[in-house]
C-alpha cells in the first residue's frame, strides 16, 4: 500500500467517524428535545384550562355587572382603573340557514 493510500484510507475513516459521532449527538438531542416537548404539555393544558376558566368568571361578572349587580359593577371598576377590561360574552352568532 502506498503512502497517499494510506492517507486517502485514514482520512475516509476519519471522516466517516466524524459523521457518525454527529449523527450519535443529533439523535441524542432530538430524544431529549422531545423529552422536553412531553414534559410541557400537561402544564400547558393546564394553563389553557385555568384561562379559560377565568375568562368565563371574568365574563359572568361583567355579566352581572351589565344587569345591575352592585357588586359586580364595583369588581369591574376596580379591574379597570388597574388596566384590565372585563367584557361580557357576546352570544354566538346565530348560523346562517343552509339551501
């Protein structure tokens, strides 16, 4: 074997070497990445549910507070002199007949 073969030789090992290690440290990652991925969905649906829990008691007090409730009224003051506007739900609009 001559001299450039062999150098031809090690540095096709070395770069098959090469591309095997950054595929061993791609998978790895994407394993953790979707290790990561699983650990945040229960918190988010979590955080879903709690929103849209608020907003609907944020609703009904504006509601209330649309009806008359002295209370609700006084709850919606507050929140809006701190910035945050309470709306009622609109009701959904009505479907449009099909031919």
């Amino acid at each position: 074997m001559t001299m450039l073969q062999r150098a031809v030789t090690v540095l096709a090992v070395a770069f098959f070497l090469a591309v095997a290690f950054q595929s061993f440290q791609l998978i790895h990652e994407h394993s953790n990445l979707e290790a990561a991925l699983a650990g945040q969905e229960a918190p988010l649906e979590q955080a879903v549910q709690i929103r849209q829990e608020t907003e609907a008691l944020a609703g009904d007090t504006a509601a209330l507070a649309d009806k008359g409730n002295a209370n609700a009224k006084q709850a919606v003051e507050t929140m809006r002199q701190q910035g945050i506007a309470l709306r009622a739900p609109t009701a959904p609009a009505a479907a449009a007949p099909t031919p």
